[in-house]
C-alpha cells in the first residue's frame, strides 16, 4: 500500500483501477484523466492531497483545506474487500490524526460541482446523469469500517398518473406566473452562452451556504458547464427568472430529459429528444437568489415547467437533493417513488 504526496501528477494504475472495477457496468461513468489532473492541480492550491492506493485494487484521496479542523475523502474506488480498505484507511486516519483534524467526511471529490455521495438502494429507474452509481457495496464497507451516515439525500420520481394531481394543487400559482415582475428567459444554448458568467455567479450565490459547499473558479466551473452542457438541457422547462427593474439574475431552474433509457443518445436535447422512451423530465438544480427568496419564486420556477411538461414528458425525477431540503416539500403531498444517497463521516 503507498501513501503518495501529490505533487503535479497522478499515477496512471489511478485511472485503470475504476476501469476494472466498472467493467462489467454498463453505466460506466468514464474519467477524463487530463480534466482531473487539471483539477487536481488547482485544487492543491489550497488543500495538501494525498493519494492512498496498492496500484491494483484500491485507491483513496484524502485532501486537507487549509485553515479548516476536518478532512476529506473521495475518488475512492474498491473491490469488495473490508481488508484492503482497513489497510488504506489506517493509512488514512494517521494522517488525519497527525494533522488534528477532528473529523473525516467523504466522499466528496473536492467540491460539490463535482460527484459526492453514495448511493443507499438501487433506484427504479435507470441510472440518469450525475446520480451517484457505486456499488451498494461502498456504503456498507464505510459502516463496518465505523462511519456513520452524516447526511441524507434523496431523489423522487412522480408517475405519470399523478402529475395531474400536481395541476389541481398548483392551479393559483399556474395562474399568476405571468404577472410576476420577473422576465422569464428560457435557456436556450445561446442565452446560456450570453448569460453564462452571470449564472456562475448567480449560482454561487444560491448554494454558497449549503453544507460543504466549496466556491470553485470560473475555470472549474466553464469546464463542466459550457455551450455544450446546455445543449442537453430541455428549454421548455430551464428558464432563468430576471428582476425587470434591475436585470439582475434572481432564480434559476436546470431540467433535463432522462437520456439514460436511450442507447444512441449524445445527449443533445434536440437531436436525442423526439427518440426518447419513456419520456422523463430530470429536474436537477433550483434555486433562488438570497436577495430574492419569500416571493414564492421557487413555486413559479416549477409552475413554468409545468407550463410545457404534460405536452413533453410522462414522469418527472426531482434529483439528489438533501432529505431536509426545503425543496422536497412540493413532492411531499403526492404518490413518489424514492432512492436515497448518502454522506458518511467518521470522529477521530
């Protein structure tokens, strides 16, 4: 087992170790390692990262940010082995202790731009985009190896025969959502391109006081959202809303079709839309400014996808969000179907 200090590059056994353990998996998310070396090297900027790895069955990184009192984990990837994972984490732990931090949180790789979490249950859907996808093994290991759950997360699918339901209950927000002084610009490819620098403010904005929420750079965030990204998206249902006395961003809504189900898509809502079956709506990231919440904005986001939804999608995901979320109070009062995630933490 070895304990490497990063110090600009990534062994390439890092790399081969998910291939092998995803191989037989057809969802296999792929690595892109020149993007995560990149974000390896800006992320060490301010954290120390280590990699803990025996370069065939097991690889680990802990990070440490500065002037915090815990630690990290993530891009940790296993065979299921308890052994093997005794042996990294102890590796692990005397780093963490060496270091007086007084708790170990994972798996976040970095920031949450980037994949977190665990899945606790295999869903009924298919896997979609961004849904966490280790095997049910990961969580059960961590609970051996003495973790607890620190936070839960859940994503919620509401059939199609009750979405009607969801019409009756919403009718006065449906009503009103065109007198609201908002302009309401749905997101197109090009708007996102014109807007762009604005919405990564605009999101900064609405997440920063979430837990674990790291502030990334433009760079960082350019290279996962960017002209192609909204390509994907379904600009019937993702809409800005922008105060009209200022022009100021005020509330976003990102919403995508479920292209798990498709084995040609390229993940282009345009091209790939009409071959789609079933037909899911993924309602993936909302929220609203600070300086703009208690004026029902959240409601009105949902009413403009309900707008276009009965005439585009069957069923509707609402994905991966914390358990305690505000946001899940509007599934609450309906028929749902749940998968959950999950944050493990440790007290050393």
């Amino acid at each position: 087992m070895e304990r490497i200090v990063f110090q600009g590059e990534i062994p390439s056994s890092f790399f081969e170790i998910r291939i092998s353990i995803y191989q037989n998996d057809s969802f296999y998310p792929s690595e892109n390692p020149t993007y995560i070396l990149e974000l390896f090297k800006e992320e060490a900027q301010r954290n120390e990262i280590i990699i803990y790895t025996d370069h065939k069955n097991i690889r680990l990184v802990g990070f440490f940010p500065e002037n915090e009192d815990i630690a990290y984990a993530g891009f940790w990837e296993t065979t299921h082995d308890l052994g093997l994972n005794h042996a990294v984490f102890e590796l692990f732990f005397a780093d963490i202790q060496q270091k007086n931090r007084r708790e170990l949180i994972m798996p976040i790789n970095f920031n949450t731009y980037q994949s977190y979490r665990l899945p606790l249950n295999t869903p009924i859907w298919k896997l979609f985009s961004g849904e966490p996808s280790e095997p049910l093994y990961y969580s059960q290991i961590l609970l051996e190896l003495g973790f607890d759950i620190h936070t839960h997360f859940e994503s919620r699918m509401l059939r199609k025969e009750h979405v009607s339901w969801v019409y009756q209950n919403k009718q006065e927000v449906l009503s009103t959502l065109s007198g609201i002084p908002f302009n309401i610009i749905p997101l197109y490819p090009d708007i996102w391109q014109k807007y762009e620098k604005e919405i990564f403010v605009l999101i900064d904005a609405i997440f920063s006081a979430n837990p674990f929420y790291k502030k990334i750079s433009w760079e960082q965030f350019s290279k996962m959202y960017h002209y192609q990204f909204a390509e994907k998206l379904c600009p019937y249902s993702s809409v800005l809303f922008q105060e009209k006395s200022t022009n100021s961003l005020a509330a976003i809504s990102l919403c995508l079709p479920h292209y798990g189900y498709s084995t040609k898509t390229k993940g282009n809502f345009k091209e790939d839309y009409p071959n789609l079956s079933p037909k899911i709506l993924l309602a993936k990231s909302v929220g609203v400014h600070p300086n703009f919440r208690g004026q029902n904005l959240m409601n009105y986001l949902a009413a403009y996808a309900m707008l276009s939804f009965q005439d585009y999608y069957d069923d509707i995901i609402f994905c991966t969000m914390r358990s305690d979320n505000i946001s899940l109070r509007f599934s609450d009062a309906f028929p749902h179907e749940t998968s959950k995630y999950a944050l493990f933490s440790k007290k050393l």
